[in-house]
C-alpha cells in the first residue's frame, strides 16, 4: 500500500560499514510510495555497489559533480528535487565537512546547496564519537536544524562496544517518515514558548536554580518551525543546549532571573497566537542580593559548633517571585492578548498529580497544562525523554495521555492536541 504522503528522498550514503543498512532502507521507502534517489562518496562504493541502489530505487545513483556534462548541474538540481535528505551513515568526516560548509565532492555539494530538512545518521568508532571535536560538529549541527538519528549504543564493527553504531534501516525509515509528514499546522500562527531554569543569584557566585535543561521546550521551538509557524520566539534561561537556527526563529537567551523571564514573556505575549511556559520558573529569591562574596564567619561561637560536630547554620530569607503563568492567565481573561490565543503551561509533580494540575488549571487560567511525574528518574529533567498528560480546561473529558518517547516526538504531539 503506497504512503499518501509521497515525498523524493534523497539518500547520501558515505563510506561506513553500515553503509549495507541503506539497501533494506532503500527498499522500504519505495515500498512505501516514495521517489528515492542516491548519491554515494567513492568511499561508498568500496562497501555497497552502485548498481544495487540504481536496481533497488529504479533511479540512476550519483557519484560524481561531472558524472555527465550534458546533464543540469548535479549537485543543484538534486538539492532543488529533494523533500528530505538523509545522510546515513555519517562518519566524522563528513560530519565535520558539514559543520564547516566544506563542499569538496558531489554529496557535501549537494548537502551545501540544500535548503530542505537534512537528518544525519552518525556512524563511527566510540572514541571517535566520543572526540570532542565530533561533539563539537554535532552540536553545532543541531543548532542549524539538522536532525540528528542515532547513534546507537552497541557491538561495532571494530569489535568495540559503545555508542557510535547506526540505528537500525527500520529507525531511518520512521525518522524519514516523520518529516514525510510534517504539516502546515501552524502555518500563519505566531508561538511564543519559554523554557529553561532560571536562576536567583545570592552573592555574585550562588544561586538558587533547578535542574531544567530546557529540552522540551527547545523541542517545542524546532517542532513549530517544522509545523510551518509564521514567527516562534524562545525566551531561553540559562542552558547549555542547542537551539535553532533559522530566519523565522527568535532566541532570547537573556532571560536569566524570574523577573527577566516575567518582562519578556509579558511583553512578547500580546502578539503570538499561542503562548508555551516550560520554563522551570523559581518560585522564590534571596530577599537581598549581596555585591560581594558572602564570606564564612569565623566566631568563637561557630568554631565551637564545628569542633563539637554540629553545623553551623545560617538563615537564608526568601522572597516570592512574579507567577508568570498566572500573569498571562490574567492577561488573557483581561482580552489583552490576541483573540483566540491559546495559554500552555507545564507542571512538574511528585505527587497528588491530577489533583494539583486540576487546581493551576483554575488558578492560573491557562488552557491547557502539560503535567509530568519527576520523581520519576527515567523521564523529565535534564532526560531525552519523557511521558506527559495533557489537561484540558475546556473539556476534561479530553484529557490525553502520552507514553514515554523523545522529547521531540513528544513536542510535536503537544503542538497538535493544542493548536486545534
């Protein structure tokens, strides 16, 4: 049965061991209604000939910038024709030609040129992998956009064990199936999301923070992009993820203490269409905020309590911060956002689940709450999955569970239940 959803694939395979892997993908996209082209480096065809591609797609395989002067210019007209392409398996020289936009042979040409969504298969040696100017590449690789598939944690080829194996053809197919079908959900549709810590300083070298890395809503900003938004602005706190980039895509990364994500978020709100706080907001500051590192006081009081074992113990006073959901909640039934803006707020709870989510729906005015368990250690902070429950103000009835997966897939869900 052919996929409704036909899109040209174009395959660019390097030279990889995993390289055999292509061929049952190869296979399976077809099989699935697609166009499937290829374009191999040399290094390739030491691993899998030409001939098995060209018999297993019915299209001519790519080798070389002048494979026939007569024909359009290659590399062009293969990244012009192309919905997706995927480069499997990546080995850290091309991923490193791909971080630096080096274009020396037809498949880094082509990957140059492209301006679709390029997903990436690593496939190497651990320590290769593991190298930090690899890391580096993929890092960097990320935050253009680039979707990264893998690696696999596993037996290599080298009789190594660790991560730096290809996944498997089966999980190329649904990578490459995931962007088959992304949409124009939010085609016109200004999003707004937060996320992140934040973080409220003591003295200049202490803090009060959580552990937020600000995965899901990173998430959330590249799934936007993909559903087509109009604009998606990120007020980001303090991590060290990558984000997008791209010219419809805005990163405020200044949003370091509750009150900078407060101004942002209440400033930026009035415009967008749907508005997403992840950010793991501080409930609470230092009342005061010392210019100068706040020293141990050595008394004779505090040098007895430490020979005698006891600690000595300060009093740390506390202030609360703005509570930047309900603010917007506020904003809303005010109808000084746009008519029709849809207000997400997430939840992170240990206990009493339902019951807690229930009370911000009402307190906070949002439309929806996404609502997780973190004292599970499987999921949630600082992990690339996790599994959610969604809370509907408008019909409880609706409430929707969603399993354990990748914080991506994850993203995009959210992004469908909530923009209907």
């Amino acid at each position: 049965m052919t996929n409704q959803v036909q899109k040209t694939i174009l395959l660019g395979i390097t030279g990889g061991i995993a390289a055999y892997k292509m061929c049952d993908l190869a296979r399976q996209l077809v099989r699935a209604g697609h166009k499937v082209k290829v374009v191999m480096t040399q290094h390739a065809t030491e691993f899998v000939g030409p001939a098995t591609f060209r018999s297993l797609t019915g299209n001519p395989v790519a080798l070389d910038l002048f494979d026939d002067p007569a024909a359009p210019i290659n590399h062009i007209s293969l990244a012009e024709e192309a919905d997706i392409f995927l480069i499997a398996p990546a080995t850290a020289n091309v991923i490193a030609k791909l971080a630096q936009g080096r274009a020396d042979d037809l498949l880094t040409t082509t990957a140059l040129a492209y301006q679709g969504q390029l997903l990436v298969a690593p496939a190497m040696n651990t320590q290769m992998y593991l190298d930090a100017a690899t890391q580096e590449n993929l890092a960097l690789l990320a935050a253009r956009g680039v979707q990264l598939v893998g690696p696999a944690t596993g037996q290599l080829a080298c009789g190594d064990s660790g991560p730096g194996r290809m996944v498997e053809a089966s999980d190329l197919y649904s990578a490459v199936e995931e962007c088959a079908h992304t949409s124009n959900l939010l085609a016109g549709k200004r999003v707004l999301i937060s996320a992140g810590p934040t973080r409220e300083y003591l003295d200049p070298v202490r803090y009060l923070t959580n552990r937020s890395s600000g995965k899901m809503g990173i998430a959330l900003a590249r799934e936007a992009l993909r559903a087509g938004a109009e604009v998606v602005d990120l007020v980001l706190g303090p991590t060290a993820e990558p984000v997008p980039v791209h010219k419809r895509f805005t990163c405020v990364d200044v949003a370091e203490s509750a009150r900078d994500m407060r101004n942002f978020m209440t400033g930026m709100a009035p415009f967008a269409d749907i508005i997403i706080c992840t950010a793991a907001v501080a409930d609470y500051r230092p009342a005061e905020r010392f210019v100068t590192k706040i020293k141990k006081q050595q008394s004779p009081q505090t040098q007895e309590a430490a020979e005698s074992g006891r600690q000595d113990m300060q009093t740390l006073e506390l202030v609360q911060n703005p509570d930047i959901l309900a603010e917007l909640g506020r904003m809303k039934a005010a109808k000084t956002l746009k008519s029709g803006a849809v207000l997400v707020g997430f939840a992170a709870e240990t206990d009493n689940l339902e019951a807690n989510v229930r009370a911000k729906l009402e307190s906070k005015g949002a439309d929806y709450i996404v609502a997780n368990d973190v004292s599970r250690t499987d999921i949630g902070f600082e992990s690339g999955e996790n599994e959610v429950r969604i809370f509907s103000k408008a019909s409880p009835e609706k409430d929707t569970l969603l399993p354990k997966a990748s914080k991506t897939q994850l993203a995009r869900q959210i992004l469908h239940i909530v923009s209907k």
